[in-house]
C-alpha cells in the first residue's frame, strides 16, 4: 500500500499469523484519539455515549485499558450493551436509553458509581441531538466532554445545550475528528501490554479474489467486535 510518510507510523514486528487482527486498530484508534482529547486518567468514571455500534464498543474496552475506574455504557439497543457486560465484567455499567431527557439522565448518574468525568459521544447520525444533550448535562462539574459523533451532519438539529450550566460548571466541550499520529504508538502499546485484547474482535478474512464477497460479508456483519479483512496471500 501506497501512503504519503506523514501517515505511516511504524508499530514494530508483528506475526503474520496475526496481521488480520492488528486491523483491528483502524476502529480502536478512532475512540483513542476521543480518550487522549479528554485527557482521561486511570481511575476517572467515564461515560461512553452510543456504546453499541463498532465504534462505541471499541470505546468501551480503550476506556478500560487506560485505567478508567469504570465506563458508563449508552445505547437503545439492550442486547448489545448486555454483551458489553457479559465481555468487560463489573467495571461496565450500562444505561438503555428510551428517549425521555430526564429519565435518561437519572438512570446515567444512578449507574455511574461517582461523578463522571468525561463523556466521549460518537453517536452516528441517525441518532438525535437530545440524546447528545442527555450525556453532556451528565458530566460533573469542571467535567469534559468531547464530540465525535455524527449526530447533525446533515445540517441536523444543534445541541441547544445551557449557556449557564456550561458557564457556572466550568464545562470543556471540544470536537475531536480521528486522532494524532502519537496514538498509534500509544495503542500499540497498550495491546503490547495485554491491556487490549485483539481476540475481542471475530475477524473474517477473504482473499484479494473474493473481495466482493468480502464487501457483502462486511454489510451482513458490522457488528461489534466483528471485522472483515481482504487478506491477500
């Protein structure tokens, strides 16, 4: 593959054996790079804003690895945030989301076991702005939150979040698209280090002769932890 030099960051030896898994960094890199913008530290309480697609999951298990207390886990879709549960054990808490605001809100803070910290929101666009607002106004005060979502890109509804309770809470919102270069070396070395897991991840791997069959097995399987590699022989 052909990449200007500014792009590739060298990661070391690995086993070819294991090339197909090491993919996996192209999905747990995105939630890294949220994490390193909220400046999360081991043993802070963070909340996970859409932590059932493939992104969110990821974020679950980076959040862990970098030492969080525990991640507070939304999402609509039950079952899956079960299966974070079932995978990451006690230091996940997760929070069905049922679209009333307040509720929302008061479940988030009952399962979270302090103030939280940080949110990190990578809801995807079909999501609404409400269940943005519902996590934000979550966070404790001086808390951080940061934007990598989708929600609004279609010229969507904004956030309408408090101008005072941002103000009077010393809120930090920041957007953050991807990561820095420096995050590649840093995931690296937390899968190194056995703090992620690459067996998480169901990898499905296809010859370059059968990448439309791949293209298709990836539509019927963008789940979380499941990835599907074009693996050249």
């Amino acid at each position: 593959m052909r990449v200007p030099t500014e792009n590739a960051v060298p990661i070391g030896d690995i086993e070819e054996k294991d090339a197909a898994q090491w993919c996996a960094l192209g999905t747990l890199l995105v939630p890294h790079g949220g994490f390193l913008a909220a400046q999360l530290q081991a043993g802070e309480i963070a909340l996970v804003n859409g932590a059932t697609g493939s992104f969110g999951s990821a974020a679950v298990a980076v959040a862990l690895a970098m030492g969080a207390r525990c991640v507070v886990a939304t999402g609509r879709n039950e079952q899956a945030l079960a299966e974070l549960t079932r995978r990451f054990g006690a230091r996940v808490r997760t929070v069905p989301m049922r679209g009333d605001e307040a509720n929302d809100r008061a479940r988030i803070l009952q399962a979270a076991p302090g103030p939280i910290d940080c949110v990190l929101d990578i809801l995807p666009p079909a999501a609404n702005a409400v269940q943005v607002r519902t996590a934000i106004m979550a966070v404790r005060p001086y808390g951080r939150v940061v934007l990598m979502g989708g929600v609004g890109m279609a010229d969507g509804a904004g956030l309408d979040l408090s101008y005072s309770w941002m103000m009077r809470n010393c809120i930090t919102l920041r957007g953050q698209w991807m990561y820095p270069p420096h995050a590649a070396t840093l995931m690296t070395g937390m899968i190194r280090a056995g703090l992620v897991d690459l067996d998480q991840f169901e990898v499905t791997a296809f010859g370059l002769d059968r990448a439309n069959e791949a293209v298709a097995h990836a539509a019927n399987h963008s789940g979380p932890f499941e990835m599907t590699v074009i693996q050249p022989r």
